[in-house]
C-alpha cells in the first residue's frame, strides 16, 4: 500500500486523497508489490517523502492563491508601490543621513522609513497594503467553498475538519510569509546594490524581526477574514465586512478617537501630571488598533534611537544621551505591542477554528 | 687677539720712543720756526671712550724751497689706535711746494677702555716742528653688561608658568649682540622673550636697556622648594648674570577613575549596580578630606563607601565603591552619571555612561500570554479536532 502513494505522488490532489483514504482506513491493495527486498528498502526510503494529507492541502491552497489573478493583482500593487517607496528613499537617502545623528550606525534601516516626494515609506505602504492581501487571502476560504459544495466533498473523504482549517490558515500565512520575506529581502538587496553598504549584522536581525512582525500583522488580517468567512455564508458579506472592520479601523477609529480627544481634553490650567494621564489614555485608545500596534513596532524596530513610545516626564530625560538601543532593549520596547498583536492573530485563529469546527458543514 | 693688540701697541710705543729721542738729540737745534708749520683748527677736544677722532692737519711750507717734511705721532697713550693718510695712502713723509700747503688726515681711535682724564700727544714734523693735541675723555669707559631684575623670586604652583622681568643694560659704548642662555637644572624649561617674542639672542645699542621677559616652567612633577635659575647673557667680550628664584609650591592633582579605565555601565531600571572607583592623588601635595558627590539625573541615587577620604598622599590611590540606583522610571538607553571628587583644593569629575536597561519582567509577561493563548489553542484541538 505505501507504494501506491509513491507512485501516485501528489500530481492530483483529489486523486491522492482517494488513495490517502485508503491508507487510513487501513485497506491493502495488493498490486504493484515489487519483488527484490532492495528495491523494498528504496522504496521504504521514498515513502518517509509522503505528504500528510495536511501539507497536501496546505499545498493546494498554496497552489490556488498563487494562480488566483486576484493574488497576482494584490501583489502587483504591492510591488509597484514598495518600488516607488523604495526609488523616492534612495533618491533622498542623503538627505536622512546626518552628521550628529545618533543612528549613524544604522542608516541602512533608513531606506525602509525614508519617504520623500510626497511618497510614503516602504513601511506604511505595508501598514496599508497589507491588510488588503491579508483580507484578499482569507475572507472566501470557507464560505466559498461551501457554497460551490466543494468543501462537503473533500470532507467526506477521509480528511479530519481541523485539518481543513488548519490547512487554510497555513495556506494562507505561508504565501505570506514567502510574499513578505522575499519582498524585504529584494527590497535590502536592491539597497545594497545601490547604496553599496551591507548592514551589519544587527540591521539584518532588526529587519528580520520587522518581517516576523509584518507577517503577524498580516496573519491578524488574515485571520479575521477566515473568521468572518466561516461566520457568513456569502463569501461577499465576508469580504464586505471584513473590508468595513479594516476601513474602520484605518479611518474611522481615527475621528472617533480625535473625537474623544477634543471632549476629553484637560483645561488650559491643568496640572503637568492630568496632561500626561491624558495623553496616555489618548495613546491606549489608538492602540487598540492593529495598525497603531503594527507602526509602534516597526517604528522602534528600523529606528533604534528610538527610546518610548509614550509621553516622557522631563525626570526621565534629564541626564539621557542620545544613544541607538540594543536589540533587546528595542525588543522589550514593543515587548507589549508584538505580544498584543500576535494575541490578536492566535485569538482570531482560536475563534475561526471553534466556530468552523462547531458548525454544519453538510448543507449548502 | 688681545694679546696681538697689546704687542703692537707695544711696538707702536717703541717706534714712538724712538721718534722722540732721535728728535731731542739732533732736530732741537736747528730748527727754523717759520719755515715750516702744522695746523689743526681743533687741537683740544672732549669726547667719550669709544669715540674715534678726525683731525685734518695742515702741513704748511713757508720757506722758498720745496720742504720734505716727516710726519709722525708721538706720545700717544697706550693702546690708542692712530693712522695718518693723505690722498688715500698712509704717509711716513710729505712733501710740499713752496708757500703751499698740504692737508693730512689723522685718525685716533679711542679705546672703550679708558680711563676719565686729559691725553695728550703730538704730530711731528721731524725736525722742524710739532703740532700738541688734546684729548679730553669725558667718562671713565668700561666693558660691562648688566642683567638685572627687580623681582628676581616668583611663587608658584609646579604646573604654572614662572614670568620674571629682566632687564639687560649694555653698558659698553658699541652695540652688543647678546646670546640668552639658562643654567636650570634638568626638565626646567626657560624661555626669553624680547619685543614680543619669542628669542635666544638680543641686540642692545651702545648704553641703552632691553626688557627681557623670562618664563621658566618647572617640571611637572617637581617637590616643593625653592629653584635657582642662573641666566646669562654672553657676547664675546663681555657677559652678565642674573640669577632668578623659582618659590615652587605643592599642586593638588586628583583623578576619579575606575581600575580599568572603563567609564560606562549598565544598570536595570530602578536596579542597583557596585562600581569599583580608583581616587588617585597625581599631585605633588598630601590631599585631604576628600568628599565624593554626584551629579546624576533626577530619582537617580548613587551610595559611596566611603564617602569620604582623610588623606591621600602624593602617588598613592584609594579605593572607593559607588553604588548606583537608577530611578524607576528610567528609559531604556543610555544616562549620563557624573561622580565627582572634590576638597577645597582640587575637584575632579568622572562621567558615567549608564546603559539603562528594562526589567524583563514584563516581557515573561508577555511570553506567559502567548504560551496562555497558545494553551487555550490546544485546548480548542484538543476538544473540538478529530470528532
């Protein structure tokens, strides 16, 4: 029977999980045996390359979002945008550098938060554009299979409903993950080319991380798209309030909150200690958004001076340097805000998983 | 050369000697007073030492014959230096025509070294007649220099400049080129200055007074006591001394540091760390009741043990442990921390670079959070996966 799958592969994913439904239930096919012990042994070694029958839906959804124009148009636009971020940061590149600057010894990390000629950075292009893929890559992944009564088939095969989930979201977050490295990774080598400086080794951890951290970002997106397409039963409601949800949040959380901060704001005689509390509560509030979440990190992350991201009390300036944090340092800076976010996508991903795996699936 | 000199003014006596006795054996008799005469319009005249004199004498022949007359100098005193020229030649004899005269010119130099008093000496025409002179030397003339300073002692501390004001008399009737020159002993540095600079020599006219200005810097880690410095000033004939007093005092020198020299530090927000510090006594003094202080940002607190120090002797160091809190509140990032080592002598300061750092525990936090979710997850595959 192991040889059946060898020599089936995973050409056709349909046909294979015909064949993997054999594998479990634990059926015999006698044909195809071959006679030498030899050639037993090889084929035993061939047969630890089989696929579970999870990455073989994993590489399905992979397969589909990269042949889906709506993936390709996506990811267009991305590019086009993060080349025009990238042209207008080496053209002005320059202009960010300066003699007395404390991150001196990290102008690499400029090119990703430099902006210029009216052109936002490489980073808020991402803060911006990569909801949209995220929301692009999720918000059908149920819905749309039930509809077209895809999903009941491949669920009556021999295929546990985590799995299916599972499958979707790792599908997803994969394509990511490869989209977002390998466009950083252009985006610094293109830097290098023309800049003619690698970055040292803490620049390259600090990028590192940044991807990690768009990529969670991205998740995030991603997740709740997945959680409203489990939720809607057209896959248009899923897309539209998913696109709601993140409008919400890019533009009108941002009123609401100004809204509050004019109603709330301290009198022209209140004490330094009011204003502080003040502006924190006003802070809190915008960080309630992912995208707020997403800046603060990337913002500690590409630019090392950076030492608070809330309001400081002259008593903590006094007596400061200017000085580039270390790694950690900047790490444990955004500790609160990497955590936030990657709870946000893991709760999103809790939630998705519950109400699809609590749900009928059999009914159109 | 001296010596050169004295034997030809010896010589010069002698030929003169002889001019004289050969005159009082044979001319005296047959002398004709008006047949030949010698004139100079300024026989006695007063000059100072040094001053060399210009006579223009007439020979004048008032006989009917052409005369030859000898013309010499006799009774010039010693060590004057004297010529006799016409038409460009040093003349022994001359010759001249009838009711003519004949202009001589006769220089005498007198010499710086000359007594005050009256000279006198004579121009001899040989047999017929002799022309007296006069020399009155005004002064008495030396070859002296003189190198003085009203303030010849200066007080001071080991690291200061010593400025000592001299003035330099040339007292000599010629100009004097002077060389400057220091006998201080070892690692002093002495330097003269003259019109505004910087010079190891100097030109002083004839009888005029130069300012000299002498910086001497003591070496710095010289005992306290008080320094001779001999200067000079030398020319080839004449030199004066002068000898300056250096009153150097004990310095108080201290330097804050750690034993590796390492200045920076780091320190978890509202953490404490112990630094080792080093209080060393570069001086040339013993400097007491040394306080440590700070000089940190705000909420800040640094704890010396000791606090203070009795006594430090010259070249000996102390050790001295500082704990430094940072406040709580403190950002991530570098501070600056000054500690500061003080008496009313001295003060020296030492500039902490402090890497604040934040406590990790909020970042367990957050990993406990994650791990939380992550749990809750698995809880979720575990009860609803594989139905």
């Amino acid at each position: 029977m192991i040889f059946i799958n060898v020599t089936l592969k995973i050409l056709h994913p349909m046909k294979f999980i015909n064949q993997a439904k054999m594998y479990m239930s634990g059926m015999s096919i006698p044909s195809l045996t071959l006679p030498n012990t030899k050639a037993t042994t090889k084929a035993e070694k061939l047969s630890t390359k089989v696929p579970h029958p999870f990455w073989v839906i994993v590489n399905k959804e992979v397969v589909d979002h990269i042949r889906s124009w709506r993936l390709v148009i996506l990811v267009a636009i991305i590019t086009i945008a993060c080349a025009g971020s990238l042209i207008t940061g080496l053209m002005h590149f320059k202009d960010s550098i300066s003699a007395n600057d404390p991150e001196g010894s990290f102008f690499f990390l400029k090119l990703f938060s430099a902006s210029g000629s009216g052109l936002p950075s490489f980073v808020v292009f991402i803060s911006f554009l990569g909801p949209l893929l995220g929301i692009g890559l999720g918000f059908d992944a149920i819905n749309s299979e039930q509809t077209r009564g895809t999903m009941a088939r491949v669920l009556s095969q021999p295929i546990y409903r985590d799995q299916w989930i599972n499958a979707k979201f790792t599908g997803g977050l994969l394509v990511i993950s490869v989209l977002f490295t390998g466009l950083t990774l252009i985006f610094m080598s293109i830097g290098i080319l023309k800049i003619g400086i690698p970055p040292t080794p803490e620049e390259f951890l600090r990028i590192l991380i940044f991807t990690f951290v768009t990529i969670c970002y991205v998740g995030f997106w991603l997740n709740l798209s997945i959680l409203f397409s489990v939720k809607f039963k057209q896959a248009a409601t899923s897309a539209l309030c998913t696109i709601a949800v993140w409008l919400f949040f890019t533009v009108f959380y941002g009123i609401i909150v100004n809204f509050i901060a004019n109603a709330t704001a301290p009198g022209q005689f209140a004490s330094p200690d009011q204003i502080i509390r003040y502006q924190q509560f006003i802070t809190n509030l915008m960080r309630i958004v992912p995208s707020q979440l997403y800046s603060d990190a990337t913002t500690t992350l590409l630019m090392p001076s950076v030492r608070s991201l809330g309001p400081l009390t002259s008593e903590q300036v006094v007596g400061t340097v200017p000085s580039p944090l270390p790694l950690g340092q900047s790490l444990l800076l955004v500790w609160a805000q990497l955590t936030g976010l990657i709870l946000a996508t893991v709760s999103c991903f809790a939630l998705a998983y519950y109400s699809f795996m609590r749900r009928e699936v059999r009914s159109r | 050369m001296k010596g050169f000199l004295l034997s030809v003014r010896t010589k010069m006596l002698f030929v003169a000697m002889a001019h004289f006795m050969w005159m009082m054996t044979f001319g005296g008799h047959s002398v004709f007073a008006n047949t030949v005469a010698l004139y100079t319009p300024y026989p006695e005249i007063t000059v100072p030492p040094g001053e060399s004199i210009d006579y223009s004498v007439d020979v004048i022949n008032n006989s009917g014959s052409i005369k030859n007359v000898g013309v010499s100098l006799s009774g010039v005193p010693d060590g004057w230096e004297h010529s006799l020229k016409s038409g460009g030649w040093t003349i022994g004899k001359v010759a001249v025509m009838p009711g003519e005269k004949k202009t001589l010119s006769l220089k005498v130099d007198v010499p710086h070294q000359v007594e005050k008093g009256v000279y006198k000496f004579q121009v001899v025409a040989q047999g017929l007649t002799s022309l007296p002179l006069v020399v009155t030397v005004s002064e008495t003339g030396t070859f002296k220099s003189e190198f003085t300073s009203t303030q010849p002692n200066v007080e001071g501390h080991s690291n200061a400049t010593f400025s000592y004001n001299a003035k330099l008399r040339n007292m000599t009737s010629e100009p004097q080129f002077y060389a400057l020159r220091s006998d201080a002993p070892r690692g002093w540095n002495v330097s003269f200055r003259a019109n505004g600079k910087q010079v190891s020599s100097v030109n002083v006219e004839a009888n005029q007074t130069l300012d000299v200005a002498v910086e001497v810097s003591p070496p710095k880690k010289i005992k306290a006591g008080n320094y001779k410095i001999p200067i000079q000033a030398v020319t080839r004939s004449t030199s004066a001394d002068l000898e300056l007093e250096a009153a150097v005092k004990g310095n108080y020198e201290i330097e804050l540091t750690t034993p590796t020299g390492l200045l920076s530090t780091n320190v978890t927000a509202g953490g404490k760390k112990r630094l080792e510090l080093l209080v060393k006594n570069n001086g040339s003094s013993t400097v007491n009741d040394i306080k440590l202080d700070k000089r940190a940002p705000v909420d800040w607190d640094v704890v010396f043990e000791p606090n203070e120090i009795k006594s430090l002797e010259p070249g000996e160091n102390a050790k001295v442990y500082a704990t430094i809190q940072a406040s709580k509140k403190a950002i991530a990032g570098d501070y600056m921390a000054t500690l500061e080592a003080n008496n009313p002598d001295v003060s020296e300061k030492a500039a902490f670079r402090v890497s604040v750092k934040t406590p990790v525990v909020w970042g367990w936090l957050g990993i406990m959070l994650i791990l939380g979710v992550f749990g809750g997850v698995f809880q979720l595959f575990k009860k609803y996966g594989r139905r």
